[in-house]
C-alpha cells in the first residue's frame, strides 16, 4: 500500500483486511471503505474528496486486477458530492452491481446507499475482479434502522470444508451478481471442481450428497423453503435456490469466497 497517491486522511486497509461483507468498525457516519484483494483505503466524509480504483497500482487508491490488461489503469472513481459518495466508471469496461444493474462508462454517477456494496469487473479468462464498498450509517457503521422489516438473521451457518467448496461453486453465479442466477447442477459442480484439483476427485453424487444435508440441516433448524413438501412440485431449482438465498442473507456466503475457487 505504499505507492498509493498520498491523500490527507486517507488511511490504508492491508490485504489481509476482512471482507467488508462482515460490516466495518464504528466509524463516523459518511465514512467509505473500498477493498480489493491487493488491500483497500478508508476515507471519512469530505466534500470533493475522491478514491481512484484500477491496475495501475501507482496512480490509484485501491488497486484491482493488477495483471489483467482488460481492466483499466483507472477503472473507477468513488467522489464524495453532498450527502453521498457517487461511484463513476472510468474505464473501458462496465461495472456489476447488485440487483442484475450495470453501470457502463457513458452512465452518470451511481450515489452509494449506506452499508454493502460488491462492485465486480469482468476481466479475461472469465474472471471477475471485485471491488468492496462499505458506506457507514447514521450510527457510525450500519445502515439507518429500519424497525418495520424482517429481522434478518446475522449469525452465519457452521460449514465444513466440504461443504463450502460444493456451495461456493453450486451458487458462484449468485456470488457474481450475474443477472438471473441459477444454482449450477451436480454435474457441473463436481467437473468445476475436480478439473481446479480442489480436494481430490469430485462426483456429482457426492455434491449431492454435501448439500442435500446442509438443506436438511439448515430446515431441521427452522429455515422455511428447503423440502419438497414446502416448495411442491415441479421443485426444478427451487430447493438449492432457496438454500443459496438463505446462505447469501446469512452471509455464510459472500463474495470473496469466489477466491476458492481462482477468482479474484
């Protein structure tokens, strides 16, 4: 983090930072976090001020798929405009944020809501390159409260190593913000991970296998949505779709878990 332009109040996160899908520490409302895995800065809340992201590691805050020449040198911009920091594509490629949304060079600024924001450029070879964005609430960390919604259930569900690689790989394109998502099928998953040499030889009844007793699981433990009796037929996808839904809310799994399986 050393060759990052000097900017006053800019302060470094070191590659070893946990994934901001976790939250961040309290911090004064306004404040950014932007992660990549070459590390990431911390920034509070000033007019004007900016954070520049992209491969050319001495002229950007944040570098992202330094070796990756379909990334730009400066691939975004992150500027803080009133009351929000307004996330511009610089570069030659669009961007993918959550909810199936894109943003492309010619777009205006997208405003940054508080809390937890995935950015994801697509690079070659099918990867994807992931930038973090955490924006702190009014309470110096989450964001606003909102008494009338769901409780969501914050504390993540216990997988052995098995058990994650399978699920990482059954659900990467819902990691990938892709538009549509679909749980990859047991096949798929077993040649994915079995051509990456990741624990061994891997077949498709042995995926099976791993997440039919993480749904039982995780429905024997209250989770709505998980059996056939609940969903009905024609069941299709829906079982693993709810599965991954609930692994997502939960932050069981989250972005940089793609990294099991090479994607940056």
């Amino acid at each position: 983090m050393s060759d990052i332009p000097q900017v006053e109040g800019l302060e470094p996160l070191p590659p070893s930072h946990a994934s901001l899908a976790f939250g961040v520490p309290d911090s004064a409302p306004g404040t950014i976090y932007a992660l990549s895995v070459s590390g990431g800065v911390r920034f509070r809340p000033k007019e004007e001020r900016e954070i520049l992201f992209g491969r050319n590691r001495p002229d950007v805050h944040v570098c992202v798929g330094e070796d990756d020449r379909r990334v730009s040198r400066c691939h975004g911009r992150l500027a803080r405009l009133g009351d929000h920091w307004w996330l511009a594509n610089t570069g030659h490629l669009p961007f993918q944020l959550p909810g199936s949304r894109t943003l492309f060079p010619e777009d205006e600024p997208f405003p940054l809501q508080t809390g937890y924001t995935p950015v994801f450029i697509s690079g070659t070879a099918r990867r994807r390159h992931l930038v973090e964005l955490y924006v702190a609430g009014a309470d110096g960390r989450l964001p606003t409260p909102a008494p009338d919604s769901a409780t969501l259930k914050d504390r993540p569900w216990k997988l052995n190593t098995a058990e994650r690689l399978a699920l990482v790989c059954l659900a990467q394109r819902y990691l990938m913000h892709e538009a549509y998502p679909q749980p990859g099928s047991w096949k798929q998953v077993a040649d994915e991970l079995t051509r990456l040499e990741v624990e061994g030889a891997w077949r498709p009844k042995k995926v099976e296998h791993l997440v039919v007793g993480v749904r039982k699981r995780l429905s024997a433990a209250g989770v709505p949505g998980l059996t056939r009796e609940e969903v009905g037929e024609p069941v299709g996808n829906m079982l693993n779709h709810n599965l991954i839904g609930e692994l997502l809310r939960t932050r069981t799994l989250v972005p940089p878990d793609l990294r099991i399986l090479g994607e940056d």
